[in-house]
C-alpha cells in the first residue's frame, strides 16, 4: 500500500528527512482521505532494508515481505478491537467489540517498546484512530511520548484529533493531510470503476475513501429515505416503521447531510452532499425558516455523538423524524443539548 496520489508531495517531504524524523508523528485530517495508508507506508518506509534512493520501501526486502503479511516483529498496531480482523470467538459471544484502545493494549507493547529491535533497525508502532485511546491508555501512551524509547517511531493517525489529550497532541509533530482536490478525486474514483464520481465524492463530504464504499444497496435505500422525507405527506411514524432495520447511524447521517443542504440551499442556491436532490431540496427550503433549519442541523450534529449506542433504535429513529417533521411544519423547538 502507497501514499495516494493526493499525498505524495507531502510524504515525499516526510521521506526526505527520514534519518531526522522526530519520535512521535500525528497524521490528522477528515476521515476518508487516505490518512491510514499514508502512515502505513511511512511504516514501511522506516522499516524496509533496502529502500530506494527516494527513501520508500522496496517492497522486495525481507521487512517488506513481513509488512505485506502484517508479521514484522518491529512494527505494532493498536487500533480497537472493533476494527481488528474478525476473531473466531466473536461468533461465541454477544459482546461487542470494543470501540475504544485500552490500557491494556498500550501496556502489552511495553515489552515491545523496551528490547531492542529484532532486525537491529527501527520500531514502529502505528496507532489508528488516535482518538480511540480512552482516557487511561492516553496516558499510559504519554509516558512512552515523554520518555521516548530509541530508535521507535509513533504514527498516529486521527479524524478527530482535537479529541486528544493536549499533553498528547503537544509531544507529536502534526502532518495536516488534506483532501484531495475534486477533479483528482473524482479521477482515481472513475479509474475504480464508480459510474458518478462526482455524486459519490459530493455524498461523501470529499472524502474520496468513504466514496468507494458507497454500493447499489446503498444509493438504492438512501434514495428511498430521500423521497420518504421529502414528500409533502411526509408521515414521520409512517418512515420509521419501514427504517426499523436500517442502521440508525447511517439514517442520522442521511437527515445531518440533508438539514445541511436545506441550509445551504436557502442562503447560497446551491447543494453541497445531494446535488441529486437539489430541485428537491431548493423547493422543501423555500417553505423553511432559515434559523431553524440551522438549528436543526446543529442538533442533528449533537445527536451524532449518542447514535453509536442508542438505548432503543426504534424510539430513537420516532425521535429524530418527529423533530424533522417539527422543523417542516415549523414548530422546531431543540431538546435539551
Ligand atoms: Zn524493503
């Protein structure tokens, strides 16, 4: 896996000053722009026995062969268990995976972190996403950024980064990665094989990755969703009963990016997430005040933060759709933040 294309003036920069490079490296950005396989192949990158003159990886070497299988014995991931690979003892329980980096899994690498390296190179530990860490692995993780092993590299990579420990954020070198410009975006999407580019990379708030993802099934239901509650007979209890086994994050996610271009369309014209949907839109705004559409957008944001867990999906969905039926009937009035 390479940097891609979007990035590689930036890894290059990263990759000339290899032998100088500082103990700990944040990689931050918006989700879904390639920030993982950037640090990733600057793992790679640190690792490889015989890199090129450029500094990248050879992706012939020993240390490349491992990396390829994900067995190096000096490179570490930590990311949490829910985005590990599927483990046979899943099927055994009816626990979740955990959303979190624990403190067990930052003081597992201790060992790792303090013998030297199995092939008299550099270490690595690759820590994905960042933000994950919960409180106590944080700090568990501080005290390796503070007393920083030789020759061991951090790459952590975060969404949210300002989500970090201040004390944390401060020990790293921050790489802002940006997104791609449109026109490369909607490129590499078309070399993918993704028949509208420009519409996936637009539902995707330009976060090429999150676009790839998008499928039949998915523009099919979303599209269903985006007529339910567009219709002027919009029936809010009518809507959740047929949602029931959709994902409530996924729905939150339609209604946040749908509330944003109402907003947008009534000060600008213009659409940013649905341009699909756009006359749709332009005609539901007009009968909108402005205020409370942005009002209701905020909330929709706040919501974000409980929909991974909320207690009863159902009630939760009722919630959502009668506060947007209070907003086309113009009698929003937000809950308690
Ligand atoms: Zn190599």
């Amino acid at each position: 896996m390479m940097a891609y294309p979007w990035h590689q003036a930036h890894f290059e920069s990263l990759l000339e000053r290899k032998q100088r490079l500082p103990h700990a490296l944040l990689m931050r950005g918006t989700q879904g722009i390639g920030k993982l396989a950037f640090a990733e192949a600057l793992g790679r990158a640190l690792l490889c026995e015989r890199p090129d003159a450029g500094g990248r990886a050879c992706g012939r070497c020993t240390a490349c062969g491992w990396m390829e299988q994900g067995s190096h014995p000096d490179f570490r991931r930590l990311e949490p268990e829910a985005l590990a690979e599927p483990r046979e003892a899943e099927q055994e329980s009816d626990k979740k995976p955990s959303q979190e980096i624990k403190v067990e899994q930052v003081r597992a690498i201790a060992g790792f972190i303090n013998v030297t390296s199995h092939r008299g190179g550099a270490k690595v530990v690759l820590i994905h996403p960042a933000e994950a860490l919960n409180i106590n692995a944080a700090n568990a993780l501080l005290k390796n950024l503070e007393e920083p092993p030789p020759r061991t590299t951090f790459l952590l990579v975060a969404h949210r980064w300002h989500q970090l420990l201040p004390t944390v954020k401060s020990r790293c070198q921050h790489v802002a990665l940006p997104p791609p410009p449109a026109g490369m975006a909607q490129d590499w999407l078309g070399q993918q094989g993704l028949r509208e580019p420009g519409l996936a990379l637009a539902q995707a708030g330009g976060a090429p990755l999150l676009a790839v993802r998008f499928d039949e099934e998915y523009w099919r239901e979303r599209g269903q969703f985006l007529k339910a509650i567009a219709g002027p007979e919009f029936d809010a209890l009518g809507v959740a009963e047929r949602m029931r086994d959709q994902e409530p994050a996924l729905l939150l996610g339609w209604l946040q990016k749908w509330s944003f271009d109402l907003a947008f369309s009534k000060v600008t014209g213009a659409v940013r997430y649905n341009p699909d949907f756009a006359p749709t839109i332009a005609a539901v705004a007009a009968g909108l005040d402005l205020l409370e559409t942005l009002r209701f957008h905020r909330y929709m944001v706040r919501m974000q933060r409980s929909v991974s867990h909320p207690l009863n999906a159902r009630l939760f969905l009722e919630q959502l759709l009668l506060t947007y039926s209070a907003l086309l009937n113009r009698r929003f009035e937000p809950l308690a933040a």
